[in-house]
C-alpha cells in the first residue's frame, strides 16, 4: 500500500513540534493511534504520532514522535522520542531529543542530538552530540562538539568546514610554551 498526499489536512499555520517549525498552512497529522503498512510519500509537511511499518517521504518537514520501521527522508527531521528502524536523511537538519531510539544511518548538513543511533553517521558541516547522545557507529563530519557525558562507540572522523580557514592559517604557534611541556619539539618531556 503506497499513501501519495499532495496537501490538506491540518488547519492553516499549525505549528509541527516544539521545534517551532511551521508548516505552509497544509501538512499531516498522524495521530498515536494511527497504524499505516506501506509508503507514505507527500509534499506537505508531516506529523507522525503513530507507527509507519514503510518508509516516510516528505519534500517539507517531518517531525516524527511515534515510530517509523522503514527509510525517513525530509527537508528537516525532527525525532521527539521517536523510535526509527531504518535510514534517516535530509539535505537540511535532523534534531533528535534524547528519548530518541535510531537503528540506521543518518545523513544531513547538520544533526543536533541528544538520543541514541546505531548505525553511521554522515554529516556535511556540524554535529553537535549532547551529555545523552549515544552512537554506535562511525562518524564523519565537517565538524563535531561532544558533550562531556556523551558515548561513541566506534570511528570518527572530522573532515573540516570547506567554507573555513585551516586551522594553520587561523592560530600561529610562537615558541614552545604554548605546547604541552612533553610535546614541545626539543624536550624529552621532563623539561631538560
């Protein structure tokens, strides 16, 4: 079963989340006890508080609080304690609080997170990991801040922001004292 939404649905302007993402006046809203088998593909934006057992594809924003088992895709993703079995991408941002279970690849130019993901992660700028987060799995990123707190189990690599400058052009080191005493070229780590 494949559920091919072109617009309607909520009133005009309904706030989608806390994230203070707003539809165009047209979205979805799957309520909890709404249990849909098969793809669901739209334009509009989407509201998901129900279960999806197929993939969710949406051209606007999703915010998803129930559970997907199948493939998300949106211009933004917000996971407020949602529960997803499958592969998570946007060309925009995913966000996910720290109720939020992620068995899958991400992908994103930015992703905020506070919950778990077991699967990799692919982000074109930034990732930002709160004291929550948990990824089992291997990481690249333009650029990465971890909270102190936050678990990674796995590879990571952090490729630098294109539209920076390297960080040689951006700090000049002057002599030895700004080095750790140990690493300072010509010492043997005890100072001498």
């Amino acid at each position: 079963m494949a559920v091919d939404h072109k617009g309607g649905g909520s009133t005009p302007g309904e706030q989608l989340g806390r994230s203070g993402l707003v539809g165009t006046g047209e979205g979805s809203v799957l309520v909890a006890d709404v249990l849909i088998e098969g793809t669901v593909h739209t334009s509009s934006p989407v509201r998901l508080m129900g279960c999806i057992k197929g993939d969710l594809l949406t051209e606007s924003q999703v915010v998803i609080g129930g559970s997907v088992e199948g493939n998300v895709s949106g211009r933004e993703v917000l996971l407020a304690g949602a529960s997803i079995r499958g592969d998570v991408r946007t060309a925009g941002m995913i966000r996910m609080d720290r109720e939020t279970e992620v068995t899958g690849d991400l992908s994103a130019q930015r992703i905020e997170m506070s919950g778990s993901v077991e699967g990799s992660l692919l982000v074109e700028k930034t990732l930002l990991m709160g004291r929550t987060a948990s990824v089992q799995g291997d990481i690249s990123a333009g650029a990465v801040s971890i909270a102190e707190g936050a678990a990674l189990k796995g590879r990571l690599e952090v490729r630098g922001l294109a539209d920076e400058p390297a960080p040689s052009q951006q700090t000049e080191i002057v002599g030895s004292e700004e080095l750790p005493e140990e690493a300072a070229p010509g010492t043997d780590g005890r100072g001498e």
